[in-house]
C-alpha cells in the first residue's frame, strides 16, 4: 500500500534538493515514487505545483512504445509509433494518477508565503535508508498516512520535537 507524506519546508529550493535526493533513492530501487510534487505557496499568495514528471510526456512515451508494437504486428511501424504517441499524450492530459492537485491547493493553508512543500506518494522497504537520505534537510510533516508510530519515528528523523508519551 501507497504512503501519503507531506512535508513543510522553509523555502521551495529545499523542498525542489529534498524531491531530487528522493528521486535519485527511486533510481537506485530505494523508493518507488509514484508522484512527488513540489507545492510552492509564493509571497504573492498564490500557488504553483512543480509536478516531477508530466502526465502526458510520460503516457505519450508509452503510447509510442505499444504503438510502434502494434505498428509492427500490421507492418506499418513509424505510423504505430506516431498514433500511439498522439493517444498516449491525450490520455495522459485527461488522466493524471498521482496526487490530488486539489489536496494540494489545500494544503498550502499550512505553509507560510514563500515556504513550500513536498507531498509524495510511494512506498519503500528501505525506510531507513531512504529517511537518512533526507535527513539533513529537516522539514516540519503536515501530514501522513502513517501509524502513529511511524510518524513519530519520521517526525523525530526530520528533527522536529516528539511529545513524550
């Protein structure tokens, strides 16, 4: 099962170092990442989201793979390639699988203007591993799909204070 983590940070160039250390934790089969953005609440009040991949980059890529498949199979592969490119990107603009963009938009309440957020959802064996990684960033969690437990641990990680049970 997925995890939803949400961590504040004071700046958007932190929360840009800690999505890109995850990143590099997901090439090296750390962390499987299935969405990692970047909220930015700017000074001016408003809110940019910095998605890590685009959807419809990223469907289109796939829609190209099995189109130049299919093209194969009917002997025409560049025009399989092409067709499967162009359904790819439509689906991946209608669709995007990640994190609700409305949750985001609300979580930005919590940030202050000019701080930011990282909001990831993924899951890892190698928790450990992956919490050392960011660990020197700090961050201060808004919100988990943790147990209380593991949030606490996380929570402690990151540096912020644990209440004493």
């Amino acid at each position: 099962m997925s995890t939803l983590i949400a961590v504040a940070y004071p700046d958007v160039r932190t929360a840009a170092q800690v999505r890109d250390e995850l990143i590099l934790a997901a090439q090296e089969r750390l962390v499987l990442l299935e969405d990692a953005v970047v909220v930015e609440h700017r000074p001016d009040g408003t809110v940019k989201l910095h998605q890590a991949t685009h959807p419809a980059a990223s469907a289109a890529g796939r829609g190209a793979l099995w189109g130049g498949f299919i093209g194969l199979l009917f002997l025409v592969p560049l025009f399989g390639i092409a067709m499967g490119a162009a359904s790819g990107a439509v689906a991946g603009k209608l669709a995007d699988d990640g994190v609700d963009d409305e949750f985001m938009r609300r979580l930005v309440t919590s940030i202050p203007p000019g701080g930011a957020a990282l909001v990831l959802l993924g899951r890892t064996a190698s928790r450990d591993k992956v919490v050392e990684r960011v660990r020197p960033f700090g961050g201060t969690i808004l919100q988990t799909s943790l147990s209380a437990d593991d949030e606490e641990r996380l929570r402690h990680a990151l540096g912020e204070p644990v209440e004493a049970t």
